[in-house]
C-alpha cells in the first residue's frame, strides 16, 4: 500500500534536484560568509542596514566598478520593494552619493524583503545596484531625461527591463530569478504590487531564457 505514495515521492525529489541542477548560477544562500572580511572587500564608502547587510555585500561582490562608490541603504514606505535615487546635496558633484531605500510598510507590497530567501534578497538589491551603474554614467541633463521618461508607463517598462537585463548580465540571473518565483504567486502580495511587477518587470520565465543561453 505505501509503495506506490513512495515511488511518487521519489520521483517528485529527483525531478526537483534535476531542475535545481539545470538551474544556472549558484544559489548564494548556500554558504556561509564572513561579514567581516566582506566588508572589508566591498563596503568602502557604504552604510548598511543591519538586517540587510549580508544581501547588500553579496550583490556588491558582483559590481565591482561601485567599489568605491559612496552609498547608503535606508529604510523607507516605498510602493516597491526597492528604489534608489541620487542624495540631492550631490547632485551637481562628479562623485555622487547614492541611496538605496528598502520598503519598511508592509501595507505598500504585502510582503517585505526580509520575508524572502537570501539567495531573492540579493536578487533585489542587484536590480537596485544597476541602477546606480546607470545614473553614475550620466551627466545633469541625461538624469533629468531619464527622471521624465520614468514617468511615462511606457518608458518606465523599458528601464525596468533594461535594468533587469544589467543584473543578469552582472551575474546575478539567478538571484533574479528566484526572486521573481517566490512573489509571482506569492499569495501575501498586495495587489497594487503584483499589478506593478506585471507591468514593469522581466516575468520568470523570460529571465530563465536569458540564464540559460
């Protein structure tokens, strides 16, 4: 009587391991670090938030043209998970500071970042870390372009996509990825936000074309 529920089971396992091993890219929530000695490689000029201070040196690891780029991550009520700006006092200076906020409301998403697996959390804050790869090649004028084309929904997909693609093509495809599995049907998810991530970013199964090429 218990063979056949066995069998089936087995299956499910073994068809579950095959999948994660196709999966490219390395599930980074799988080791153990040292926050010190990550620090020390990639947090010059950076302020963190304690709970999401792991995640942030991870995906830092991946942007090394940022290493010496001043940034802060902050909490703030964000409609998205994540959003990064430029702080307005350097604005018109050559080495900018920029700020990374993470959404504290859960109201806002239905679910905080925290909520997520290490390997998501890192995903997010690689998208935002994109960002700060795009505004640091832009001068005053192209800032403010890119600020009136965010405001059009259109154009607002295409940046959001584009900066998707930055982040697969930084390594962190996988992180990405498995961070668009766990909301896709992630049943706590407002629906202001689900709506939104529908709208402007890369689905799930586009990013695992693009890994797997």
């Amino acid at each position: 009587m218990l063979l056949r529920p066995l069998i089936i089971l087995l299956f499910l396992l073994q068809s579950f391991v095959a999948d994660s091993q196709l999966l490219p890219g390395e599930d980074l929530g799988l080791r153990s670090y040292n926050i010190d000695s990550l620090k020390s490689l990639y947090g010059k000029n950076k302020t963190f938030i304690r709970e999401y201070e792991l995640p942030s040196l991870l995906a830092l690891s991946y942007y090394p043209e940022l290493k010496e780029t001043i940034m802060t991550f902050k909490l703030k009520d964000e409609e998205s998970t994540g959003k990064t700006t430029i702080a307005f006092t350097s604005f018109f200076k050559n080495n900018k500071k920029y700020i990374i906020y993470i959404n504290r409301n859960k109201k806002n998403t239905g679910i905080l970042l925290n909520e997520a697996p290490l390997n998501a959390e890192i995903g997010v804050i690689g998208h935002e870390l994109s960002h700060v790869v795009d505004f640091a090649g832009k001068d005053i004028f192209s800032l403010t372009g890119w600020g009136f084309r965010y405001l059009n929904k259109s154009k607002r997909k295409d940046i959001e996509r584009q900066t998707d693609m930055a982040t697969i093509k930084h390594g962190l495809g996988r992180q990405l990825y498995d961070w668009n599995v766990f909301i896709v049907n992630n049943k706590k998810l407002s629906e202001a936000y689900r709506s939104l991530r529908l709208r402007y970013y890369m689905h799930k199964e586009e990013i695992l074309e693009l890994i797997r090429r």
